[in-house]
C-alpha cells in the first residue's frame, strides 16, 4: 500500500519543480522512524568499525584489493591522496559521532599525527591523476576540528594551523584554469591543471573553505568567486548539475538530469548556498531533500557496482554515502523545527543499510572504500540525532 501519495510526491518523480506548501508528504512512505537507541546503536557499531580498521601507522585505508577491475590509482602518489582523504573523513566522523571513550580518543590523536605528517608532501600523483583535490578539502575539514580539540595547546594549534594554510595554498596551486576543481586532466598535463571543472568536486572545496573560514582564516576571494562561477555555468533552472563542464553541451544526458543529479544537487546547494547565493532557497533545500528520499532507488540501483557510471542515468556508487551525506548538512540549514522528518527518513535509510561489521559502503575502491562509506554514514547519522 502506498500512504502520503501526492501531487508532490508525482512532481518529485517526473523531475518538476515542487511549489512551497506541496512538498508535506514529498519523499514520505510507510516506514517506522528508528527510536533515538537505535540510532546510537548503529553509530556505536560503525564507531567500532573504524576503531578496529585503523592502520597501525594511524591512517585509514589502503591499497589492498584483488578485484579484477580498479579505478585508475597510478602509485603512490594516488593512493596517498586516497587514504589522506579516508583518514581525514575518519577523524571527523569519530570527532562527530564517537563520543568520548578513550579508545575513541586515542584513534584520533593517532589519525591527527598521522595527518600532521603526511599531509605536507601530498601532491598530485601524476599530471593527469589528480585525487590530491579529495584530500586536501578534507584535511581542511578534520584539522578545522581538531583544532578546538586541545584549546591550551598553543603548539599544537600552530602547527595544525600551519598545515591547514599550506592546504589552501595547494588548493589554489590545484584549481583548474576556468576556475573550480577537478580530480583528472585529460587535456594538457599542465603546471596548472587544464582539465575541466568538475560541479561537486568544486562544492567540496568551498564547503571546506567555509570551515576555514569560520575558523579564522583567509579565503583568497578570487578562488571562491572562481569556484562558485563554475557551479553556476553547470547548474540547471531545476537546480540539478551538470557532472562536470566538460559536458556543458550535452544537459539532457542521462547523468546530467534530475535522477542522475541526486548524489551532486545536495553538496552544490550547500556551498552555493554557505557562500552566499540567495537562490538556494530553503524551498530549493527541501525539495532536493524531497526529491532524495522519493527517488532514492536511482541511487540506491548504482549501490556496490564495480564500474563507475554503470548503473542508470550513469550513477556511480560512490555518490551513495557522499550524497546522503551533503544531505544531512542540508538539513542543517532548514529551521530545527522542520528537520525533524528528514532526520527519520535519513537515519531509517542508513540504518537500514548497515552490514554485519558494522560498516557502510557503496563503491568497491581497493581498500578505501569501507572506511569511506562508515564515516560517511556516521556523520550523517550524527545529524540525525535529535538535540537534547
């Protein structure tokens, strides 16, 4: 039996725009909100996931894998890149969601040491692999956090902060030359990267920006005039994205519609949004959010495939938990009272989805993939907490 069927509900799966005052029921189905311990359960399951995951070295991830088909990783550039992104994610979701176990504290303070000593020689792994983009953006991310862990340290704080600022000069030494990020160049190999901007990859960077920025530290304007620019040249009237400008003429291939959009709309509306664009409208918020959980299966279909783009409307696995992820701090910049039953629908989902280890994952990536997709799923369920 199908309940809360709408008009809404019909425009939010044909792709139309859905008007304030029709989205109630959007997104809505039979399904029974997971209770508050069910919650911390899940998170305390995927917290002991990561605690027993962790490398000896204090790093997430690895190179492990003996599937007959990988994604290009040329070594060891790439998979450094990789796991400082992995690592990074980790530390967040256990600064998030952990608690304050000292098992809990301990895991961060060797994934901090860790991050403090490789993140310095991160660099890309070879003029057209460009993964170092990932790790950067969420090296920023962790090391915001870890910042206001140790208050009275002033030596540490130096030195996380020393760090965070050579990552945004990297990151300005990695933006494309249009403007905005990528993680290949195809094109030329140059000093500059010469590739085409790719829409979520840029969102990442300026949501980590917006991180940096609250902490403290200067945004060069031109990079995030730049990086919104190029958002703006991929989105859409219905607020979908293009996948990357590379397809700029071609807006009506499959990944550049609506259902293709669902893992990319959530994290352009947030950094469009947190740098000030007054079109992402909460409507536009709620409707994407609507649209998520109403058309989740288009995502749902590209779950655990191994090749990339290979599910319907060209969806990859990894926008899974990435997408659902940018969803939840979507739901953070609605009022709190109107969050209430999207933290039910993300948190049944995520629920719903957890494996027997304790894990979350949704793209089978060498060994990355795992660590990846828990963290992700943590820090969404984290925002699925109601507060106290």
């Amino acid at each position: 039996m199908i309940r809360g069927f709408s008009f809404a509900l019909l425009a939010v799966l044909a792709g139309l725009p859905v008007q304030a005052g029709d989205q109630e029921s959007a997104g809505s189905g039979a399904f029974e909100p997971p209770t508050a311990e069910q919650i911390e359960a899940a998170i305390g399951r995927g917290v002991q996931f990561l605690l027993d995951r962790q490398n000896p070295n204090g790093s997430w991830g690895g190179i492990g894998g003996n599937r007959p088909y990988e994604v290009y990783a040329p070594v060891p550039g790439a998979h450094h890149a990789f796991r400082a992104a992995v690592t990074a994610l980790s530390v967040v979701a256990l600064i998030e969601a952990g608690g304050e176990a000292a098992e809990v504290q301990q895991a961060i303070e060797r994934g901090e040491a860790w991050l403090l000593r490789e993140l310095p020689s991160l660099r890309r792994a070879t003029p057209d692999a460009i993964y170092n983009t990932w790790g950067h953006a969420y090296a920023i991310q962790a090391l915001v956090r870890l910042l206001a862990r140790h208050p009275e340290d002033e030596s540490r704080h130096q030195r996380i902060r020393e760090v965070i600022a050579q990552q945004i000069e990297l990151l300005d030494r990695y933006e494309v030359v249009d403007g905005g990020w990528a993680y290949y160049d195809f094109e030329a190999g140059t000093k500059k990267p010469a590739g085409s901007s790719i829409s979520f990859v840029t969102a990442t960077v300026l949501i980590a920006f917006d991180e940096a920025r609250d902490a403290g530290f200067e945004i060069p304007e031109r990079l995030v005039q730049r990086g919104r620019d190029s958002i703006l040249r991929q989105r859409k009237p219905d607020f979908s994205y293009l996948y990357g400008e590379y397809l700029k003429a071609r807006p009506m291939r499959e990944i550049n519609r609506p259902a293709g959009s669902l893992g990319r709309s959530q994290v352009c509306n947030l950094a469009l949004r947190l740098w000030g664009d007054e079109a992402i409208t909460d409507e536009v918020v709620q409707t994407w959010l609507d649209r998520l959980f109403a058309r989740n299966g288009w995502l749902s279909i590209g779950r655990k495939r191994p090749i990339p783009h290979e599910s319907w409307f060209q969806v990859a696995g990894y926008f899974f938990y990435y997408g659902h992820y940018y969803a939840a701090a979507c739901m953070e910049l609605l009022p709190a009272e109107q969050r209430g039953p999207y933290q039910a629908q993300m948190a049944a989902l995520l629920i719903g989805l957890q494996e027997r280890d304790g894990s979350w994952w949704d793209f089978p990536l060498y060994d990355y993939h795992q660590q990846y997709g828990t963290a992700f799923a943590l820090m969404s369920l984290h925002r699925c907490r109601k507060a106290p």
